[in-house]
C-alpha cells in the first residue's frame, strides 16, 4: 500500500466539529462505513492537498465558495453543490481564494460496496466529480444525521449499521442528483428503466432473464449489459436486492415465520433464502429481525423466528 501524501492548513473556525469513527469490524468487512466526518467553518487559508488515501469523500458546501482540482479538472464549488472522489487520487480542495469563508458538512466513507455507487455516480454524472444539487436538504439531513449518530452515540455495531443506511441514502441521492442534471441519465432507453419496473412489480414470482428479455423483445446478454451500466447491478443482483429489501421489511413489521416471508418474496426453499440473506446482510433473518424487535410493536417471535422451522 502506498503511503498518503498530505499537505493542509486547518484553518477552521472554534464551532466546527470533526468527528473520528471506529467502525466495527463486521462493518468494515462488509458494508460502506465511516471512517471520520465534520461541519467545517473554513478560514481563507484553509486548505487540503491529499492522494493515496483509502477512501471515498463527500463534501457538501453550505454557504461561501471553495475549489476543488482533481483528475485534471477544476471545479468551483457554490452553495448546494456537492463533491464526491476517491480520495487514493491526487486531489486538493480549499476555500475559494479571494474568498473570507467556506462552510462544508462532508464524510469520509469506505466499504466494497461504494466503488459500485462511485461509478455509477460518475457515469450519469459525464464523468464530473461536482453535481449540483435542485435541493440540498435531502442530503443536509443526511449528513447532519450522520453526525448526531456519532455525537451521541458510541461505535456500536448497530451504530454503524444505520450510518450504513444513511451512507447509502447519501450516494443515492448524488446518484440522482447527477440524473436529473442531464447527460447520459437522460439517456437511460425506456426498455431498460422498463426492465426494473418490471423486477419492481413481479419480484416475489420466478423472474428469469429470459423472461425479462422476452417481456422487452430485447437479447438478453445486450439487456443485462445495459442494465448493470445504468443500475450498477445485474438484473439478478437488482432482484436479489428487490427481494431482501421486502424480506426485510417483513421481518421487522410482522411476526410472520421465515419460511412463510421468504415464500412471499419469491424465494421458495427456506435455506437458499437464509444463505442469501446472511451473504447479503452478514447475519440470518432470524438475528436480523431481533435486532429490530422493539417490545410491544410486535408479538413475541418464538418459533416464528425459527429458521427452516417450516411453520
């Protein structure tokens, strides 16, 4: 592993706050997860200059201006825009020069899950690493969520969980961000946004590529190709996801038995619906729908929670 290169000049003003995260190792070995954020109050001298860095950064400039240079572009940055790099290339961001202040609620992230979410991000966004937002309050909240889970809460595995959660709303919504900005995203071919609808209504009945490329008229190798572009999933990985996310909504909002759950998104033998569940979540439905359990917002799961009881 190379050694990170850095050069800055902290110049911050006393009401900013960074914040230093440990993330579990279950977290770090399996889902996007923090390695530090803040609320910067930037002086004009404020600078940062950085490469071979393990880790994604996103940044969110509430009010004043700043400047980013990175791959060979340079960006200004105004309030409402947000950046987004992988921090392992040479990069250096700063308050705009000639400017008194820079303020920027940002995360440092990291995972194998967000090179997939990174790319796509590039991908509809021509490759720019700067989108501007129509609003910033999705991603504001975000973020200020993210801070107060780890200002008032320890590094929990739970903890890292819901920052886990949030981490992928927050690159969602710069995902959006750069669809609705124009650019390829608006290129996306109807049949291909057809596709995941189609996963999104059937998903809890056998759904084959087969079936998906015959429902579009489209060959199936050029349709799975397309979608994982667009998507950054296969149709296959779309619907395993589809399904687990309804699986897992079931186990938090019902008490119905597991088997009969797996049965309702589309996953008829209980074990391949457990190992999918415990490769995609890192624990079993049954450990899933504890940690969620909340006494009195559901009956007592007893057998119910019972893997391959069958009842």
């Amino acid at each position: 592993m190379n050694q990170v290169n850095l050069s800055c000049n902290l110049d911050l003003g006393p009401n900013s706050v960074w914040l230093t995260v440990t993330a579990a190792q279950a977290a770090r070995s399996s889902i996007a997860y923090v390695q530090e954020l803040g609320d910067f109050h930037c002086g004009p001298d404020y600078y940062t200059s950085r490469a071979n860095l393990p880790s994604y950064l996103i940044k969110l400039c509430v009010a004043g201006e700043g400047a980013l240079s990175y791959e060979g572009q340079n960006y200004a940055i105004h309030p409402g825009d947000v950046f987004w790099i992988d921090c392992r290339r040479r990069q250096h961001y700063r308050t705009a020069p000639g400017k008194d202040n820079w303020r920027v609620l940002w995360v440092h992230l990291y995972g194998e899950s967000c090179a997939a979410y990174y790319q796509l991000f590039l991908a509809l966004n021509d490759g720019r690493n700067v989108v501007r937002l129509e609003s910033d309050v999705s991603v504001r909240s975000t973020l200020e969520m993210l801070l107060k889970l780890y200002r008032e809460g320890g590094n929990t595995l739970q903890d890292d969980v819901q920052a886990s959660a949030l981490l992928t709303q927050l690159m969602t919504y710069c995902i959006q961000a750069a669809s609705a900005g124009g650019g390829s995203a608006k290129h996306i071919p109807a049949y291909v946004i057809d596709t995941r609808n189609y996963i999104n209504l059937h998903y809890a009945e056998r759904v084959t590529l087969d079936d998906l490329s015959r429902s579009i008229s489209i060959n199936k190798f050029y349709l799975q190709k397309l979608f994982k572009r667009y998507f950054g999933l296969s149709p296959n990985e779309y619907l395993i996801h589809t399904r687990l996310t309804h699986a897992k909504q079931l186990l938090r909002t019902t008490a119905q038995p597991v088997s009969q759950i797996a049965m309702d998104v589309g996953i008829n033998n209980i074990g391949h619906f457990i190992t999918l569940f415990k490769r995609y979540e890192g624990i079993t439905p049954s450990a899933y729908r504890q940690r969620w359990y909340l006494e009195g917002e559901m009956e007592p799961l007893g057998a119910a929670g019972q893997e391959g009881s069958g009842q």
